[in-house]
C-alpha cells in the first residue's frame, strides 16, 4: 500500500505511482485532500496522452522528424498533402480514424475533382504518419493498408508546352521571359534555375555551371547543393540565350532572375510569371483558385449578405519550368544521344533520359498521324468535287 505521512509542517503527503511507472508526492492538509489530488492528477494525465494521441500531434511529430532526413526543397511537394491530412483527420485520435474514413478521404478528393496522382499522395503522406507513429510507439494500427485507392479520378499529365506558347515566349523574351529562357536553353529545373548566378555564367568558356538549388520554406529561400551527385554539371551556354544574357550581366553574386543579391521568393516568382503570361494571354481560370476563393468569401460573410460577382481566378495556362521539356525537345531533334543529354538535364538515371525521348517520339508520331489524317480528308474531298 502507499505510504502515508504527517509531514512536520502539519501537511500530509502521499506517494502514488503514476500510469508511465513514475512517482509522484502529493501534499495536502488531509489524506482525503492529498487523495483527491492524486485522482485529479491521473485525470490530468489520461487526458494529456489522449491529446498526445490525436492526429495532429502525431502528424507534427512526423514531420519534424521527416524534414531532418529529406532535403528542404523536398518538403514543398508534401506540403500541400500534409494540410489536406490535418483538415481531414485534426482533432481525431489515430485509433479513432477507421478505414471507412480514409476511403471517405479518397473519395472526397475524388468528388472534388482532384488528379489521380493527387489523390495517391495525399493517402503516401497519411500512410507515413501512420508507420511513423506505429514505429514510434510500437503500435499495429494502418487503416491507409486495408483501403484502396479510389478508381475513376482524372489522370492528370503535365504536358510540355505547345508550339504556340514555345513560339510565344520566344518572340517575347523581354521581362520575366527570361525565365522560360533559362528552362528552354539550359534544361534546368526551376530550384537551379532560382539559384543561377552571373557568376556561374562563363561567357568565355561558353558554359553554365550548375551547382545550387534554391528551396522555398516559410516565405524564405534556403540555397543548398542540388539533390543529387548528377544533378552538379556544366551546360552549354547556347547563342540565343548568350544574345540575351550579354546586355543584361550584373554583379558576379547577384543573382540573374532576380536581378539583385537575393534569390526570388516563392511569392516573387509566382506572381511576375503570372504577369508575364497574362501580357502574352496565356492564362486560364483557376478551378481550384474559385473553389478557395468562394469557401473563404462563403465564410467570411456568414450567409448574411449576398456576395458580389468578382473577375474570375486566372493562372498560367503553363509553367516556365514546362519549358525544360523544349530542351529535351531540342535535343531529340538535333539527334544527341541519350548519355549526352542525361549530363545535361541533369538525371540521376539514363531511365529518366529515356522516358522523356520516348515520350517525345510518341508525341511526334501522333502529331505526324494527325497531320496524315488531315491530308488525306482534304484530298478526299478534293477528289469527290472533281467527281461531281
């Protein structure tokens, strides 16, 4: 049994072992008191490990431990997943959340129109937070394990740019054109391309060292090493794009898209390539934007006043990074072989080179088909006039 004591300033304590093995001293003018004390403590104490237990604990604890082992930059294309989690599941204990309510995850982002690949992230990122807290805590619990993915959602493919818009940007390469110049003659990915300063420019040489990544977090930019040992090389400086740079060469350390000693913010970036393609009117409305913008006005104004109609949500019709694609292009075309063009788009694996030729030369076959088609229609019909 417990022991009990008079203390000598007339007190009385108590000692009691609490549910994670550890004891405790109570204090009290009474044993009563002393053991109300107790009980309110193991009260307390049930309730903080059930707050512990609740999803967003758990899913906090996983990505702090998930950001240390990836780079920062990794982080951004599970961040938008990571929130889709929380809102899902916040205020939930991981045992609670049944798997009846991950198909009712999968299924609402279905409904809400959201791309097939979209959809299997989202589930990877609630699977992780599961493993992690199994791992962690020696549980046994996966719900994401027993559910399948829902069927039927869109397949969404980030196709490259059309001949129009590579036309486009190339009669237009003033402003932030430069942007989608960089993509198209140099093949970098857009954290290189942030990253690019004048003096990894060797106007000489004719080369462009590649050898930084900038990563968005926080509203800030973090430059580090690229992901990758492949991904640190040298590209060609090509004449279009030395005809562009040359008038505009700035101090060695600044840097080239931002024009100054900082790298471009996420915002910064995002907002002057919008602005760029609405001058050129290669934009479109925003589905998802209209969704975010009428919940927020929706719930702003509380039902009690009608909401006035507002020009739609515009974004660009394409990404300047879908400009890499054209270097890629461009080399299929000029016939450089595939260990050649690996160096210089910077992959890890000639898998990746190959895909992306192979994917071209599809693309060519269907466009030749269509170009086919085409002919022989006119010419038949060229043919029935002559019959008549």
């Amino acid at each position: 049994m417990a022991k009990k004591k008079r203390r000598a300033d007339g007190r009385m304590e108590i000692k009691r072992k609490m549910p994670d093995g550890k004891f405790r001293h109570f204090l009290g003018r009474t044993a009563a008191e002393c053991e109300k004390k107790y009980r309110d403590a193991l009260v307390d104490f049930n309730t903080q490990k059930e707050r512990s237990l609740l999803f967003e604990k758990i899913a906090a604890d996983w990505q702090d431990d998930y950001q240390t082992r990836i780079k920062s930059g990794t982080w951004k294309s599970y961040e938008s997943n990571y929130r889709r989690c929380l809102e899902a599941f916040s205020g939930r204990q991981m045992k609670e959340i049944t798997p009846g309510m991950v198909d009712n995850f999968g299924q609402k982002m279905k409904q809400d129109g959201l791309a097939e690949s979209t959809i299997k992230n989202a589930r990877s990122v609630l699977s992780l937070i599961f493993r992690f807290w199994c791992l962690r805590d020696n549980e046994v619990y996966n719900p994401v394990s027993v559910v399948q993915a829902p069927k039927g959602a869109p397949k969404k493919e980030r196709l490259p740019p059309t001949l129009e818009q590579i036309a486009l940007v190339k009669a237009h390469p003033e402003g932030f054109g430069l942007c989608a110049w960089l993509f198209m003659y140099t093949g970098c990915r857009l954290g290189e391309a942030i990253a690019l300063q004048w003096q990894d420019v060797d106007f000489e040489a004719g080369r462009i060292s590649v050898t930084k990544s900038a990563s968005w977090r926080g509203g800030g930019v973090r430059i580090s090493t690229p992901k990758t040992k492949n991904s640190v090389r040298k590209v060609p400086l090509l004449a279009p794009l030395r005809e562009m740079l040359e008038p505009l060469q700035g101090a060695p350390s600044d840097y080239i898209l931002s024009g100054g000693p900082e790298p471009l913010t996420d915002g910064q970036y995002h907002h002057r390539w919008l602005q760029y393609c609405k001058a050129l009117g290669m934009v479109e409305i925003s589905e998802s934007g209209e969704r975010y913008r009428q919940k927020r006005r929706a719930r702003d104004s509380k039902g009690t006043r009608p909401l006035k109609e507002l020009p739609p949500v515009l974004r660009p019709a394409v990404t300047a990074h879908q400009f890499r694609h054209e270097m890629a292009s461009a080399m299929y075309e000029a016939k450089v072989g595939e260990l050649e063009a690996q160096k210089i788009l910077g992959h890890s694996d000639i898998a990746t080179t190959r895909k992306i030729y192979t994917h071209i030369r599809e693309r060519q076959i269907s466009n030749a088909a269509e170009k086919l088609n085409a002919f022989y229609s006119s010419h038949a019909e060229g043919l029935h006039k002559v019959g008549k």
